[in-house]
C-alpha cells in the first residue's frame, strides 16, 4: 500500500495490530414507488465467508483500476467509480457517476478480520430490470426502509449495522428526490462512523462518536448515547 493510501486508513482508525483496511463502496440505488420510497436489497451468498446471507446494498471493494489515472491515490474518486461498477456487476444497472450521492463513510471495529472502510452514496434508479447472477448475489428485493427494518425485527432477514442505520435514516424520507436532497444538504458534514464494540453484559453493543462509552468501550458510562445495541429480540438504536 502506499504512503498516500496508508494516510488514509490512518484517518480512518486504522492500529498497527488491527487487519488491514480496505477501501470499499456502496451504492444505495432509490426510487419511489405508490407506497413511498423504496431501496434496493440483495441478499448475498450464504457461502461468502463476509457478511454471508446478509441483506445488503449493492457495493465491494474499490480495485486498483477504479482510481484515476491522473489522481492515483484519490480514494474517494475511485470509491465512486467503484460504486458504479458495482451497480453494474451486482445488479446489472447503469447508474451514472453523477448521480452519486455521498451519504456517509464507515469504518468497522478492529476485533473483526475483514476491515472494509467504506463509503456509502445514494443515487435514483436508473432505467432497466435488476437482475442478478445468482453466484454472489442470491436474490433481490425493493423494499421501503420500514418494511425491511420490520423484517429484520421479525427475524426473517439478516442485516449488519450500517445497512440498519442506513434504512432507519431513509425511512424518514417520502420521496427520493427528499432524501437525495437532505443528503445533499449535509455535503460539508458527512457523517463518518467509526465502530468502537462493547458488550451490555453479553450483547454487543456498537458505539459511534458522541456516546459516552464510546473512548473506553464502556457501555454503562453515563452521559449521551450514540450506539446501536444487537440484542437477538430486536436492536435498539439510541442518540442523544
């Protein structure tokens, strides 16, 4: 990796003994329906040894050939290209770079194996059928961010914590144009979320900027909440 590169996993929350961070991207692909807003949801292989069987957005890993030549180590320029071409691979859509959103960029804690470090755009649906290759991507769902967010509750599907928060952000929106809009309107304060992992006796806890406990993974410290708790009957977002 080179010194440009390593500056950046160093801003992100990159350790000396944590796994290696690897750029990555993710396109979360809108479009209004009679009911209200609706997200594309693809459900991965149960097979994949990363985030197996989970519902996702359509994204992956920024490759070497998404950087520009003229600005090699411009990790948010190739992290929009990536997040096209995954569009493309994953559910066979065009969506066009300039309809790229930036929404948000998050960082995973350093207890897991794969560190993605990922930044997440929202664009509208373009024309044509999603389809999907059924080796990496399983099925696909449009769904509004509520009716996921519910089936999850429910049991009935898995998610991991930026999918959740993501939706549960979204549901508040009629509209695409509304979200593309407010998102639009956060363009010099986009949110970075940097997990820090703590346990609430034996359920994890997940712990951004702003919590109390987030420095010394102390989920009982008193003061503001940030955080998502993973308790099994349903998770529990709080923010103060």
């Amino acid at each position: 990796m080179s010194g440009e590169r390593q500056r950046f996993t160093d801003w992100a929350g990159q350790d000396e003994n944590a796994p290696e961070l690897v750029a990555a991207a993710t396109v979360v692909i809108l479009r209004d329906a009679p009911e209200g807003l609706e997200t594309l949801m693809m459900r991965r292989n149960s097979k994949l040894s990363f985030v197996g069987g989970m519902w996702v957005f359509p994204g992956g890993r920024v490759d070497d050939d998404d950087y520009p030549a003229e600005r090699p180590y411009d990790i948010f320029a190739a992290s929009r290209t990536a997040a096209v071409r995954e569009a493309a691979e994953e559910a066979n859509l065009a969506v066009a770079i300039d309809d790229l959103v930036p929404y948000s960029h998050w960082v995973p804690p350093t207890t897991i194996n794969k560190r993605f470090a990922t930044w997440f755009f929202l664009a509208p649906a373009p024309a044509g059928a999603v389809t999907v290759d059924g080796g990496e991507i399983k099925e696909h769902a449009w769904w509004r961010p509520a009716d996921t967010l519910a089936r999850h509750a429910a049991g009935e599907i898995e998610m991991v914590p930026p999918t959740y928060i993501t939706l549960m952000e979204l549901s508040e929106h009629p509209t695409v144009d509304h979200a593309l809009a407010a998102a639009r309107g956060r363009a010099d304060d986009i949110p970075h979320y940097a997990t820090h992992i703590g346990l609430d006796g034996k359920v994890p806890v997940s712990m951004w900027h702003g919590d109390a406990g987030y420095d010394t993974n102390d989920t009982s410290a008193p003061g503001p909440r940030h955080r998502l708790t993973l308790h099994e009957g349903g998770w529990r977002f709080e923010r103060t």
